[in-house]
C-alpha cells in the first residue's frame, strides 16, 4: 500500500516557485540579439540558419513560460482544493493480486479525512 500526504503550504510554495519562473521565462528571446548577425551574414546559409534557430528558441521560451504559468494554476488549483477538506487528508492505493493481473493499476481508493 502507496500513501501520499499532502502538505498543503508545499503546494503554496511549488506555485509561487513556477510562476516566478514562468516570468523569467519570459525573458527568453534572442531576436534582438542575433538581428546585428544576420544583417552582417545577409544573404548566406548560415543567416537563414541563425534566424531559424533564433525563432525556435524563442518559440520554446514562450512555451517554457505558458507550461510553467499552468503548472503554477494548477497547484494553485489543489491547493484550494485540499484547503476545503477538514483535517489532515491521505489518499491509500492498494493494489490486489487480481487487479494487477488485469491491468487495473490502483482502481481501489481509499480516501480518508475528508
């Protein structure tokens, strides 16, 4: 049997940790910084090159921000939720023979505390 504790000021803390570092993701572009490069290259393989490369780092910049910014919603999301239940909350799986001979990994719950 597998039990999980929720603390829920851990939670807090995870949310405000991602959204801090959802805004410095943002920060994340080099376009500014390689235009002076492919100006100078204008017209070669390798300015080409260097603007793709350049979209696509900041395409993942934007991406690592928009995940980080869920991910944060989402701890903030059971944070509220594991507020609302009175007293400490702790969710056991069993898993028997049968199910696991089925496939069924952990359809037996327990919830207790709420």
């Amino acid at each position: 049997m597998s039990e999980v504790y929720v603390e829920v000021a851990s939670l807090e803390a995870a949310a405000r940790s991602a959204e801090s570092a959802s805004d410095e993701a943002d920060g994340i572009r080099v376009t500014a910084e390689t235009n002076s490069v492919e100006e100078a290259m204008e017209g070669s393989v390798a300015a080409s090159t260097v603007e793709s490369a350049t979209e696509a780092v900041d395409a993942l910049g934007t991406r690592l921000r928009n995940v980080l910014s869920e991910f944060s919603s989402a701890l903030t999301v059971a944070k509220e939720g594991y507020s609302l239940t009175t007293g400490p909350t702790s969710i056991s799986q069993r898993l028997t023979g049968r199910q696991a001979a089925d496939g069924d990994m952990g359809t037996d719950r327990e919830v207790e505390g709420v």
